[in-house]
C-alpha cells in the first residue's frame, strides 16, 4: 500500500516536471512583437516546430493579419504552444521541410536575426502564395532533415 502511494507520487512528480520543462522550453521560443490591433485575415490549423518544441495535430494556428503572421496555441495549448510573431518585412523568407514521417512544415525565418519557427501543416500550399503576395521570398523547394538543429543551419 505504501509502496502504491509513493509510486503515485513519483509519477505525478515526474509529470509536473515534465509539463514544466515543455512550457519553459516553449517560452524559449516565443518572439512577440507591438502588434497593431488588426483582424485576422485568414486562419490555419496545424503544429509547430522550434529549436525545443514539436507538435503535431492541430494544437497551433498560423494567423495572417494586414502587419504580418502570428503562430501561436489554441485555447487549449497556448501554454505550451509559443506564441510567435513577426512583420511581413522581417521575413527573409519561406521555405518548405519536411521530416521523414512528417507533414510538411512551412519554416518562417527572420531577416538579421537567427530567430525561425516552422508551422506543421497539409495546406503549405496555399500558405506560400499569401507569404509571396505580402512580399516574403518564398522557397518551394522541399528541403528534407533528420533533425530540428538542421533546420538552423539551412544555408542563407
């Protein structure tokens, strides 16, 4: 009986840690800017990959607005989803990867910063062309990693 309890214990201990541990690694991710109030122009549903964090599903969302893009959580995963903005104009460009077992990811990089994040999705498709429009370099060729570090080491 004792034995049971203190295996509960250390169980729930262990989750604890291990949520805790995700939103910190999480947090390290996210990058917010001073967002004009704007509405939401167009909504995707999907996961997300940065240097900590993979999800998968659709736990996160890819918000274009008229200022620039917002990845971010649901109601229900904003804790452990980061929140990631950047203005059309900080955008060195588009690329698609895509792991082996994996959707394809549409990874958003940064001009001048080594700051990126890629949103998991199966409409890249039409997520490209609205990136284009705003004047985001787009690259459609599909690069394929093995692991997330890759994904910092793209060549520019």
């Amino acid at each position: 009986m004792l034995l049971d309890i203190l295996l509960a214990v250390a169980l729930a201990l262990v989750a604890v840690l291990g949520l805790l541990m995700w939103i910190r690694r999480s947090a390290s991710c996210a990058r917010t800017i001073e967002a004009p109030a704007a509405e939401r122009e167009r909504i995707f549903w999907g996961g997300v990959m940065c240097r900590y964090v993979v999800t998968s599903g659709s736990l996160s969302r890819l918000e274009f607005f008229d200022w620039g893009v917002r990845v971010c959580g649901t109601a229900l995963s904003r804790w452990i989803v980061p929140t990631w903005e950047a203005r059309y104009e900080e955008l060195a460009r588009a690329e698609l990867v895509v792991f082996r077992s994996s959707r394809i990811a549409v990874w958003l990089r940064l001009r001048e910063e080594p700051d990126a994040i890629a949103f998991l999705t199966e409409r890249s498709a039409e997520i490209l062309p609205l990136l284009e429009g705003r004047g985001v370099p787009v690259n459609r060729y599909v690069a394929r990693i093995r692991r997330l570090d890759e994904l910092y080491q793209l060549p520019e």
